[in-house]
C-alpha cells in the first residue's frame, strides 16, 4: 500500500532526527538564506524548510526543463507539500445540500540546483540585520501591539498566562548567552498568539496539561516558531539547540505516534510566527 503525503512528511522529519538533526532548528530554517523556488522566488513554507536537504533553488523537473535545465544523471527528487481545496458537496438530515472546502495535503517532486546542468544559481540579496536590535524590536513591538506585559525577572520559571494573558522570562543577566534569553521569550510569545483574542489556538483545563497529548503539540507549535524567529533575526547558536538524546527521543516517540502532528504544529507555527511579526 503506497504511503500518504502525512507519512511521507513524518518518515522525513524522524529520519533527520534518528540522525541526530532536529529539522526544526536547521540554521536556516524561515531565514532569507533558505531554500526557495526558483520561478517564484519565495521561500518554501516552514514544513518544506524542514523538509529539504539544501538551502538555495528547488524547482520542478518541467520548471528546470523550460529555463534549459538537465536534471543530472541519477539524481533523485525530494519533495514540497502544500494544501489543495477540494470542495465536496455533503447531503444533510434535511436533505438539503451543504456545499464544503476540504484541504488535502499533496506534494511535489524537486530538484536541487547542484542537481541540475545548463542552468546557473540566482544571486539573491541578502538584507543585513542588527541581530540582537532586530529581536528586541519584535518583542517590543509585539507587546505594544497587543498590550501584553512581558515580564523579566529574576526567577526560575518561564511561561505564558493564557488566564492573564502575560509572559514571565527570568532575566537576560541569567543566562549563559543573550541567544538562550531570546530563544525562551519567543517560545513564550508563541505560545501567546494562542490566546482566544489572536490565534485562539490554546485549550484550557485538564486537556491541556503537562504531558497530556494536548500539551505536546502546543509545545511543538512553540518549538517551531521559537526556532524560526530566532534564524529570522540571525541569532540562532548551536547553544541554543536542545539537542539532547531525550529531547530527539521524546520527539520521535510522539512524531512516531501521530503522521499527522508536524504538518498541523508547521502550518500553526507558520501562522503564530507571521503574527508576531506582523505579516
């Protein structure tokens, strides 16, 4: 029986992280350095960002053939996902007609650039940034934004009140490096554009607490985001990456568990982190 795109994707993702990677803390995840289309120009969502190998232009095997590409000899694809609207027509108790949109999954086949022969690589300019002005510039402009108190404290604990709706972080002067400071306050922030006044993305009560099924997905929600804010800005550390053996093994025992978790906490995360920034 073939695969559906959703295993597909998971067998991908777990594959990376039985090696040791954790696709959603590449250096160039959601970066302007990262993998793109070579026809569009835009970069790949964050799904395909974990997805795919190299940073630089992926088109299809007809996009290379029209700008004169060769795909070389032996080289195999990988592939892109993206959402179909499939509208389906639904017979209700009344007999009336209820007309519905349906988004599939489905994929592409790509190739990478180096794959390819007659056709040379796109310059692309890269906008230099302050990295450390530009993270205090989103957390600034997010709290004003969206009148939430983000407070830094000496203390323990970090976390997100969906009840108050506030952020706590312990203090930057307890931190080894800068990186590790920012890298927690946009985990939090993330987790706030769950709040039923943004996203309304958050569950309250006994479904959402520490361990539950519930709890991991917001917390894989906010690990994707945290990861791809951090490389926007270009302050993303190897020191920052919890790269330890039981974080990748927690990780794989849930991805193992559900096909469906890292597509739905990609495509969340997608949207929590466009809205920090505003776009």
């Amino acid at each position: 029986m073939s695969k559906s795109v959703y295993e597909m994707v998971t067998d991908r993702i777990i594959e990376q992280l039985e090696k040791g990677l954790i696709p959603w803390k590449k250096p160039w995840t959601g970066t302007q350095s990262g993998a793109y289309n070579r026809i569009s120009n835009k970069p790949y969502s964050l799904i395909n960002q974990m997805l795919l190998k190299h940073t630089g232009e992926y088109a299809t095997f007809k996009q290379w053939s029209d700008l004169g590409g060769k795909i070389k000899k032996g080289e195999q694809s990988e592939i892109v996902v993206f959402w179909k609207i499939q509208p389906i027509e639904e017979t209700k108790e009344d007999n009336t007609i209820e007309k519905k949109n349906i988004p599939l999954l489905r994929y592409f086949n790509v190739f990478h650039v180096s794959q390819v022969e007659g056709v040379e690589p796109k310059e692309r300019k890269i906008v230099e940034v302050e990295p450390i002005e530009e993270a205090e510039k989103i957390k600034n402009t997010y709290m004003l934004k969206e009148h939430i108190a983000i407070k830094e404290i000496v203390t323990n604990e970090a976390f997100y009140s969906p009840l108050r709706d506030y952020i706590q972080v312990p203090c930057k002067g307890q931190y080894k490096a800068i990186e590790e400071f920012y890298s927690t306050l946009f985990h939090e922030m993330v987790h706030s554009t769950g709040h039923k006044t943004r996203l309304d993305r958050l569950e309250t009560g006994i479904k959402a607490s520490f361990g539950s099924e519930t709890y991991s997905k917001e917390e894989l929600v906010a690990e994707i985001g945290s990861a791809t804010i951090m490389n926007i800005v270009g302050i993303e550390t190897q020191k920052t990456f919890k790269n330890s053996s039981a974080y990748i093994q927690n990780w794989l025992s849930v991805l193992k568990s559900d096909t469906r978790l890292i597509v739905s906490a990609a495509s969340k995360a997608d949207k929590a982190v466009n809205y920090i920034l505003g776009e």
